[in-house]
C-alpha cells in the first residue's frame, strides 16, 4: 500500500464511488420503469427498451448482479479508506472510527441517497442506457451470481418461501379506473370519460336504463282508424311498440316507416299493420348491461321488452341507450323528456317522479344513491316509508327533493332544490313544508 501513491488511492476512491453510485441508480431506475411504457417503446423498435425488457425478465438474475456489484464496490470502498486513513494518521480506534464514519457518509450521501433519487425520479433515461453496461455485466459474473442465488434459494425454500410460484401481478379493474383518472392530459377529457363509462357496464343493468313501462311511447291497433292515424302522424319515434287494448298485450314493433304508405289511403285494414309488425324480444330484469348488448349483437336486435320474473312488462331497452351509457348523449329526446334537464337561475328544477337518479346524477351532478330505488319517486318513498298526503320536502345532502303533485297513489311530479352551502347530514333529513 506505501508503494502505491496518495494520488492514485485518491483517484481510485472516486472510480469506486461512481461505480456504486451506478449501480445504485441503475437498480432504482430499473425497477421503477412504467412497463407498460417500456413495452410501447419496444414495439416503437428502441434497442434500449428492448434490451431493458429483457434484462427485466430475469429479474432474480438482474438484482444479482447488481446487489453483488454494490456490495463488493461498497467493501473495497470502506477498505481503501480506512487502509488510507491508518497510513495517514496511524493505527487507532480513534482514526478507524472517524474513517469508518467518512466512508459511510461518502456511500449514503454520493452512492445512495443521490442517485437513486435521481433513478426514481428520471427511470427511462437512466435505465435505457444504463443496460447497455449491465448486460455485459450480467454475463461476466453469471457464475457469481448463480452460487449466490442457489444459496439465497435454499433459504428462502427452508423459510417456506417459493420465488417461483409467485404469481405475475395484474392489475384489477379498479387500478385500470385509477390509471384512467389520474390520465391528465395524456388523454382527451371525452376519451377518458368513454373508458370510465365501459367499467360501469358490468356493475348496472337493463333496469338502469331501461325506459319505464309508463313513460314508453306505444301504438293501440284496437282503436279507430282515426286514432290509429293521429298517433302514427304524431308519434316521436321511428319504432312504436304495438298493443291491443290493454298496455300490458304487447302484439309485436312497428317500423314507422313501413306504415307511412297507410296513412295516404283514405282507409285500411288492421290486420294490414299486423303484416308490417317485427317479433318481440324480452330480456329478464336484472340483466347486465354489457350482457345485454352482447345479446343485441348476437341476436341483430336493437330493441328489447324487460320483463321480471312474472313476465310482467317493466320497461323498454333499446341499443341507443346502452351506447349513450357509454359514450354520453347523443340522440335526441322526446317531448317531455329530459333533454333540457338543467338548473335554473334560482337552482331549481321540476320534473316527473319517474325520471332515473342516473339521469339526473349524470346531468344534474347530483350525488343520489343508486344501489337501492332507481327513481325520484322510489327514492322519497323509501325515505318516508308511506305514500305523502301533501308536500312535503325531503333533504339529501346538498339538494332537496319537494314533492309537489300526488296521483293515483303515486308521485307524478317533484321539485328539486339545490341548497347553498349545505351542511351534509350523515342522513336524509324529513320536514313537512308548512
């Protein structure tokens, strides 16, 4: 060590510490590259995203390489210092303790703290040439690297450990939903709702977006011709689902257009709009949504009668409203619906009791519950738990619910009053309007 110059200790100390600060950064920036980054730029053909991916595979074999590296520069680092030190100021405690001390601040700070900081902070430009030196290295201490992990796995095996057996990590829906969320401005507002929409798919059903039995647009053939006439010339939609008489006698669905050569006749038969009628579809209530759509699909169909367990008519489901679940609005509504659902001026709206908490959570931006009643009308009654005699005025969170027209035992109309900095109940809170 006398023979060696103070120049060239010194020089090989600083070499020893840029090597572990290497591999150092090299470890970090390699396990904190975004695979599904890494994988994009593979097939963009980048050699060291390709050479970065293979070393990745072998994870066991990586981490080897570099943790022996590590270790072996950190010891002959802590060596040479306090060789250095003891022929500078002699052999004692006190010069081997401060050399001790000097080395293990040089390595925290310079071959720790610092480059793996730097690792973690900027993986892809660390990591993409950092393999260009690990790969060679890999090699050459190959059969280093292989006696330390036999060892290493014969522990692990007496611990009841098995590497091996380890499942690949996936990620769930819900951390798919995250990584959507926290997208920014990677992408497009609209494109991230659209993904949003389709997880939703499986956890809502036809229920959810069916077109309530009271609110479905129908033709009666048991008639007049007069009455049969006015409706087909005022009618909204280009599909009417047909009955006889009773709502619930559902006989088939009529393509509007089909009958328009009927209306320029001065008369015609029943049995003529009979001929022009398209088969029944059902679907059992409670049918997934995404389901639902596949059986659309596979059935060339694009309307759907829902049914619950009695074959009692629920509601219509068509393909238009499963596809507006996903991408938002994009057909027009009819009279009376909810297209202009919207506050007003005061934070008021009044609509029908039967209007869906989606439709309003999703135009309104209310935060109504949906894992229970799927309407105003069901909402409140399950709050009040009886049917209201008068108005009364129901309180959720920020927004109030006033009941203002009861028929036929049933809610026909509410109002919905925004509140300004509400104070938010752990529940529903009930006051009769005097």
């Amino acid at each position: 060590m006398e023979a060696i110059p103070l120049w060239a200790h010194v020089i090989a100390l600083f070499l020893l510490l840029l090597a572990s600060a290497f591999f150092s950064i090299a470890e970090t920036s390699m396990m904190a590259l975004n695979r599904y980054r890494l994988g994009h730029l593979v097939r963009q053909g980048k050699r060291g995203a390709r050479l970065a991916a293979d070393l990745l595979r072998n994870t066991e074999k990586l981490l080897g390489t570099i943790l022996l590296g590590n270790n072996l520069v950190n010891t002959a680092l802590t060596a040479m210092v306090t060789a250095l030190a003891i022929r500078q100021f002699g052999n004692s405690d006190k010069t081997i303790l401060i050399a001790t001390a000097a080395v293990a601040f040089l390595i925290i700070v310079f071959c720790e703290i610092t480059p793996k900081v730097v690792g973690a902070t900027f993986p892809e430009r660390v990591a993409l040439p950092a393999v260009f030196v690990l790969r060679p290295l890999m090699r050459v201490s190959a059969p280093a690297v292989w006696f330390v992990n036999l060892i290493a796995g014969r522990l692990l095996r007496a611990f009841g450990v098995r590497p091996g057996e380890a499942s690949q990590a996936r990620l769930s829906a819900e951390e798919l939903r995250t990584i959507v969320l926290e997208s920014g401005g990677f992408m497009p507002q609209k494109h991230r709702s659209i993904v949003l929409n389709l997880f939703d798919l499986e956890s809502i059903t036809v229920d959810d977006v069916m077109i309530p039995r009271n609110r479905i647009e129908s033709l009666d053939i048991a008639g007049s011709q007069e009455s049969i006439r006015e409706q087909l010339a005022t009618c909204y939609h280009n599909k009417l689902l047909v009955h006889e008489g009773d709502a619930d006698r559902a006989v088939g669905v009529l393509h509007v257009r089909r009958a328009l050569a009927l209306l320029s006749r001065d008369a015609f038969e029943v049995d003529e709009i009979r001929e022009l009628l398209s088969d029944l579809y059902y679907v059992p209530s409670g049918t997934p949504v995404f389901t639902q759509l596949q059986y659309f699909q596979e059935n060339r169909q694009r309307l759907a009668l829902v049914v619950d367990e009695y074959g009692e008519m629920q509601g219509l489901v068509t393909l238009e409203d499963i596809i507006e679940e996903i991408i938002g609005e994009f057909t027009t509504t009819a009279p009376g619906g909810v297209e202009a659902l919207a506050w007003s001026a005061t934070g008021e709206v009044t609509l029908e009791g039967s209007v869906l908490l989606r439709e309003l959570n999703r135009r309104l931006g209310t935060q109504f519950p949906l894992d229970g009643p799927r309407t105003l009308t069901g909402l409140v009654l399950e709050t009040l738990q009886d049917l209201p005699e008068g108005e009364v005025s129901v309180r959720f969170g920020d927004v109030a619910i006033e009941v203002v027209q009861i028929q036929d035992r049933t809610i026909r109309s509410v109002r919905v009053r925004r509140l300004v900095d509400p104070e938010r109940p752990e529940r529903p809170v009930v006051t009769s309007k005097s």
